[in-house]
C-alpha cells in the first residue's frame, strides 16, 4: 500500500494511484462481493499469517513487520468473531476489508502483507481452505447418516417388505436390505467426498496474479503450513481453476439426487394408503385447516433442496464454461453457489440422518403389502425349475396361468388349492407351498448381495467394519 499514500478520499485506498476518482454506485453494487464473501475471513486471515510467516522466513519482509502484521491480523480476527468489525462495501471484498483495517491498526507495516501475492491466488486459497472444510464436514454427516440407516438395517434385517420395480410391487425384500441400499449409495458418496479432497489437496498461494513471482518465496513452505500437501504446479492454472468448486457441487448434486429419492420414498411410505412409516412429530407437520394431517414437510423440502444445489450446479459451470485463462472477475460468482448448496446439502443430511432414525416401522403393512400382488410368482416358477427341471421360460408360462388363475379367483398364489395348481401343471407337489410364502421368498435369496437375512447382515458387517 506504499503507494496508496497519494489517494483522494473517493479513489479505491488500494490501487488509487491510478485512478482519479471513486467508482459509479452501480459499479460499486456489481463489483462488491463482501455480502457473501466476508464468510471467507477465518480462511484469508489463516492464509494471510502463512503468506507473512514465509516472507519474513525469506528475507522479504522484517520479522518486526511479520509480528505486527500477524498481531494485527489476529486482532481483527477476534473482532469479527465478535461482531466488532465493521464491513465496508467500498472496499469490496473480504481481502481488501482485512487488508485496510490491518493499515488502521499497525500502519505502514500492513502494505508489505500483499507482497508476492495477488488477490487472485489469495481468493483462490481462501475458496479451496473453505470447500476443503466443507468436505471434511461432509464427510462427516454422511457417516452419521450410515451409521442411522445401519441401525435401522440391524432392527430390520428380517422384516419382508414389498421390493418394488415401476412403483409395482415385485419380489418380497427385507426392510433391511432397502436400507443398505441406501447404506451402499451414501457409501459412493462420501467415497467421492474424500476424492475431491485428495485433488484440491494443492496450495495456490504464491501463484500471484497468474505468472508466479519474482520474490524468492517458499511455496512448500505455505503449503505446509495451511495443511496442503503440497503447492499447485501452474500457476495460470492455479488462478484459473475452480475445478475444486464444482466437484463439490457435483457430489453435492449426486448426493442430493440420492437424498431426494430417499424423500419421495418416506413421502409415498407415510401416506395412509402405504402406512410402511410414521414420521415423528418431530419431523411433520400439520394442516392448519384439516386436523386429520401429518404431512411430511421435511421431506418433501429435501426433495425440493436438491433443485437448488443442482440449479448451482448447472450455474457455475456455466459461469466458468467461456472463461480464457487466467482470472477473470465471472469467476467471483463461484462463491454464492457453492455457500448456497452447502447449506442445502447440510440440512438435507441432518433432516434425513433424524427421519431415518426417529421413523416408526410398521412391520405388519409391510408384510402383508408384501405378500400381495403376487409378489411370489417368481418363486413358483423357480420351484418349477428346481423340482421339476422345467426350463425358466416354461416355468414362466406355467406360472403365469397359475397367477392368472388366482386373479379370476380373487385369491392369493398360496391360496390356490394343490388341485388347480396340478391341473395347470401336474408335477406340482404341495412342497411348493413352502416357497410361496414371502418368509421363505426372502430367505431363498442367498446370492451375494441378495436380499436373504443372512446377506443383508453379511452387508452390514461389511460397512459396520468401514464406518
Ligand atoms: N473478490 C474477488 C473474487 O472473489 C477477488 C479476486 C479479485 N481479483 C481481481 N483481479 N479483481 O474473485
């Protein structure tokens, strides 16, 4: 900022030399970002102590002038954590807010601080050191999301439940394994969680405005010290990349369309024609007018939440799709839809973690919705098969007159007596009533990954081991 000194009142404090006057309302309303980028402070402060620690380790500044900058930049930290900082929407960022106050509280000192840096690389470190600890946070809940679907899973590894293709029902599950299901999903996504932290795992400071510098400065140093694991290779890159940001918008995306379909479940399973769920009063609500409902809002608003994350999804990578390297100022808009669908994404885990877990299974529904529809047909013609070495397309044909059969009768497979079912085919024997059941459906289903009891706690065990 030596060369600040010059500056009229309305000229901007940190690059007024060269300009004669303050920018047009409007231009200060397009330009600013501090609204939402002062959510960076803690990180730009971290970055800032970093960057002043090694410039002084070099020999660029004084080890007095990096004690003042670092005092001074741990008072205003404590200030805005308090609420005692005062924001200035002329200084239009976060970067340039610390920066003048830091010039109020220890002088001439704070201007040796934007030393062999550029707002560029300092956005960039500030906006990876966010979504970095976005992720970690993330990464978090969703084991805390398991670790509820777990649970359930465990209480309900022998609870049949219909399974369902085309909203049909189809073949007898357990409730269990529907919730591994989503154990499995969650799993893909907190794997995916800790990937994008292995690639943005790269310190941009000391990238500068694009070129890197001319100071003799330690990257490695910085890294080191803002938890990286090591520096970014290019700096054009560096600046120019917001990679980090729609990876999180992805898995946020992904995660959120996982979510949303665990939402509409909950919604069509806690309506009284289903009835498979109660949700606690803790996650409903009711009607102001009709005083019967229990409508399972929070669902149906984690449903609606992944709209936006993927609305910022779509935003950002539009932002950044035309873009020449290296920064260009587009590229601020990056912040308001990462924090946006942070906080989504955040309430959709923990409203979705306390629905899993605070739900009332209602066993008896399921079983009986479970053994309707025919769901044992496959069963049938499995036995055809096993029993009476028919091939599957035959025992397919066969059993499909027997469920025609039941369906004139108005009656279930297992209703049908042993008499019509030899009259359809005459190998069958009244064993196959044993297989006709749903309890003998599920637990026939030992294939790896399949939906027998002792599968299901195999899958268990597995991401109990892992969780
Ligand atoms: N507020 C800016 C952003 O969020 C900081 C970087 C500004 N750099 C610049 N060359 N104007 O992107």
């Amino acid at each position: 900022m030596a060369d600040d000194t010059t500056d009229t009142k309305s000229s901007n404090q940190m690059w007024g030399g060269r300009f004669a006057s303050g920018p047009d309302a409007i231009m200060e309303e397009i330009n600013a970002s501090i609204g939402f980028d002062k959510k960076l402070f803690a990180q730009d402060i971290r970055g800032s102590i970093a960057h002043a620690t090694m410039l002084a380790h070099q020999g660029i500044i004084s080890a007095e002038d990096r004690d003042k900058i670092v005092h001074g930049l741990n008072t205003i930290l404590s200030e805005i954590e308090s609420g005692n900082f005062e924001f200035s929407r002329q200084l239009e960022d976060i970067h340039m807010n610390v920066e003048a106050r830091l010039a109020t509280l220890i002088g001439p000192a704070a201007g040796r601080l934007h030393t062999a840096r550029s707002r560029n690389d300092q956005v960039a470190l500030d906006f990876r050191l966010w979504v970095k600890e976005e992720l970690q946070k993330t990464e978090q809940m969703l084991t805390g999301l398991i670790a509820a679907f777990l649970d359930r899973a465990e209480e309900h590894a022998e609870s049949v439940m219909p399974g369902f293709t085309h909203l049909q029902t189809a073949q007898p599950v357990t409730f269990g394994h529907h919730c591994m299901a989503y154990v499995e999903m969650f799993g893909r996504d907190r794997s995916r969680v800790r990937h994008a932290i292995e690639h943005l795992d790269e310190s941009p400071i000391g990238a500068a405005a694009l070129a890197g510098t001319g100071y003799p400065i330690d990257r490695h140093m910085t890294a080191k010290a803002l938890g990286f694991r090591e520096p970014t290779r290019n700096s054009i890159d560096t600046v120019s990349d917001r990679d980090f940001a729609i990876e999180f918008l992805s898995i946020a995306a992904i995660a959120g369309m996982h979510l949303s379909r665990l939402a509409e479940e909950i919604v069509i399973w806690s309506t009284p024609q289903f009835g498979f769920v109660r949700l606690s009063d803790a996650f409903s609500t009711g009607s102001s007018i009709m005083p019967q409902k229990k409508n399972p809002d929070a669902a149906e608003l984690v449903r609606a939440k992944t709209g936006r994350i993927n609305g910022s999804l779509v935003a950002l990578l539009t932002i950044m799709k035309g873009l020449p390297l290296a920064y260009s100022k587009d590229m601020q808009e990056d912040k308001e839809q990462v924090f946006d669908a942070a906080e989504s994404l955040e309430l959709a885990i923990a409203a979705m973690t306390g629905m899993v877990r605070d739900m009332t299974v209602n066993t008896a529904r399921m079983k009986a919705a479970a053994g309707s529809g025919y769901s044992t047909a496959t069963d049938l013609a499995d036995w055809l098969v096993r029993e009476a070495g028919l091939p599957f397309r035959d025992a397919h044909h066969v059993t499909g007159r027997a469920v025609a059969l039941a369906e004139s009768k108005g009656c279930d497979l297992a209703e049908l007596p042993l008499s019509d079912l030899q009259a359809i085919h005459p190998d069958i024997t009244d064993k196959v009533y044993d297989v006709l059941t749903v309890e003998a459906s599920v637990a026939s289903r030992k294939s790896f990954g399949g939906t027998a009891p002792s599968e299901v706690r195999r899958q268990i065990a597995f991401w109990r081991a892992r969780n």
